[in-house]
C-alpha cells in the first residue's frame, strides 16, 4: 500500500492523517481584514521552549529502529550547511516531540525564516480537538546535535488563510519570527537564502535540503537530493515533484534552483510538503506546493511579525 500524506516526522503523522481543517487555539489575526492566521508566542513560552529543547532532547531519535529505512537517493551532506538552512523542532500537544526543516529568508526584521504551514499548524485530532503546536524553536546549521549559530526561539508563526490544513497541499508554506539571541538576529549570523515567488520552466534542477528523522542519522544531519523538479496543475493543487526519497522531518525543507555549492546558495521556489510512503515506511517520491499570490503576501508582510 502506497500513502500521500504531509511529510512530517514520522511519530506525529497519524495526528496529522485525521486532521481536516486548520485550528491552532491562540492564533490571533493582526486585523479582521487580515489574510493570514498568525500565532503569537508569549515570552513565558518561549523561554519554556529553550527550556524544553535540551541538546540530549534534540538527538531523541538517534538509533531508534521504529525509524523509516534509510534513504537510497537522498546523502548526507558534505561540508558546511548552506547558508539559513536549520532544523526545526516542536511540540505537537498532547506532548509529542517533532522537528522539521526551515530556511532563513530576506526580511525587514532580518528574523524570518520559510517552512511547511504542516510544521506550525497542528490541524485537528480524530475527536475534533485541536492539535497545539507549542515549544517551537530552530537551530540554523544544525549537525549533529551541535547548534554553531544558537538556537532562536520562536515568538510568532503564521500561515495564509488559504492554507486549510494538514491534509491540503495548496499553500502549505508558513513563516516563522525569531527572536534574537544574544542581540544578534538570525539573518545576520546564519545567512538567508533568497526567494523567488516566479515560476520557473519545468522541469528545473533543483537541489532539496531537509533534516529527515530516518534511520540514517535520526534527523541529525542536514541531507539532499540534486534531482529535477516537474510542475503538475490539477484541478486542486498545483505542484512541484521529484523522486527524491527524504523521510519525515524534512518537510519545510528548501527546494533551491541554481544553486551553487561553493556558495552554499540558491533561489527557493518551494518547500517540502508531502510525501508517497508505502507502509514500511519508504518514501517514494517528493511534492512541493507551487508558491502563489497569497504566498507572496504572507512572505511580504513576515518582517511585521
């Protein structure tokens, strides 16, 4: 048996199976006009949230046999992390530890980072209740458990309002806040990666980045897939997709085109959504929501977050 589902780490998937609509408990909209659902997150949660994320807490999964085979297209990346690529991790209440991969991008704020709306909104459980996600911080150049920039605590996320949810893969990009660390902000001391909301022509290169918690290195290392990306328009999505086979954890994780190794730099044109995994476990192929207008106003007003 073969399943799409969004691609989140795998100990939290069959939460997000049953989800159906989008509900997070505390979003607050900036405006009744407001085009997003935007979730603030006090400064008491926040430092819970570092609390929480002790380094022993972030390597949980290392070695953990109930973890997806490990990927056969998909390698460990050599060298440095590219420039703003991080691990993301959360709380998807009652009390289950995910992460999944974001990307630091140009803003006003230098604060921004770019992720799977599926990473921040939780959706709803199989008796209606909503999922909260809670406990969210992202460590930019994360390997191995070693955090070299810091790690940012999270005092706002937000997603479009045409973003329904879990099960959808229209929309499925968010934009997280950060705080600054030590006084210094994400973008200036980990490096962004530029966004472009054109469609490129399909097929295009495209390198994938993303931090899949598989038996390879249980979400430890940064891994990639250098493959072609083909744009697909159905009369409900509109698609990038791949053959890459990175496993859960890697949602959110940055599709780049014309990248450059030397520079560990690119263009985003999509993130990591959904995944096709048959019952062990296996990913089969990659999806990525087409970036739209509603996509682009988000990302345009993240630096007010």
């Amino acid at each position: 048996m073969i399943t799409t589902k969004p691609h989140a780490p795998s100990r939290v998937a069959a939460l997000l199976a049953v989800a159906a609509t989008a509900l997070v408990v505390g979003a607050v909209p900036a405006s009744a006009a407001d085009d997003r659902v935007v979730t603030r997150v006090s400064a008491g949660d926040r430092a819970a949230a570092l609390a929480h994320w002790t380094p022993e807490r972030m390597r949980q999964w290392v070695g953990d046999d109930s973890l997806p085979p490990a990927e056969k297209i998909g390698r460990e990346w050599e060298g440095s992390i590219p420039a703003g690529v991080g691990r993301l991790f959360f709380t998807a209440e009652p009390g289950v530890d995910e992460s999944c991969t974001a990307t630091v991008v140009p803003s006003s704020s230098r604060d921004v980072a770019l992720t799977a709306g599926h990473c921040v909104n939780g959706g709803l459980d199989r008796f209606d209740n909503p999922i909260k996600i809670v406990n969210v911080v992202f460590v930019p150049g994360y390997d191995h458990g070693k955090a070299p920039h810091g790690v940012f605590p999270v005092r706002a996320f937000a997603w479009s309002r045409t973003y329904s949810g879990p099960m959808s893969g229209t929309d499925d990009d968010a934009v997280i806040a950060l705080d600054p660390v030590e006084g210094h902000h994400v973008a200036d001391v980990a490096g962004t990666q530029d966004v472009s909301l054109e469609r490129p022509l399909s097929p295009v290169d495209t390198t994938m980045l993303g931090y899949p918690v598989s038996r390879a290195a249980g979400g430890e290392a940064l891994f990639s897939c250098a493959r072609p990306a083909t744009l697909e328009v159905n009369s409900v999505t509109t698609t990038w997709n791949t053959d890459c086979d990175l496993a859960g954890g890697s949602s959110g994780g940055p599709w780049l085109r014309d990248f450059d190794p030397a520079t560990g730099r690119g263009t985003i044109f999509s993130v990591t959504s959904r995944g096709t995994m048959t019952e062990d476990g296996v990913t089969t192929d990659l999806s990525g929501a087409a970036l739209t207008d509603p996509v682009r106003a988000l990302y345009e007003r993240a630096g007010e977050l």
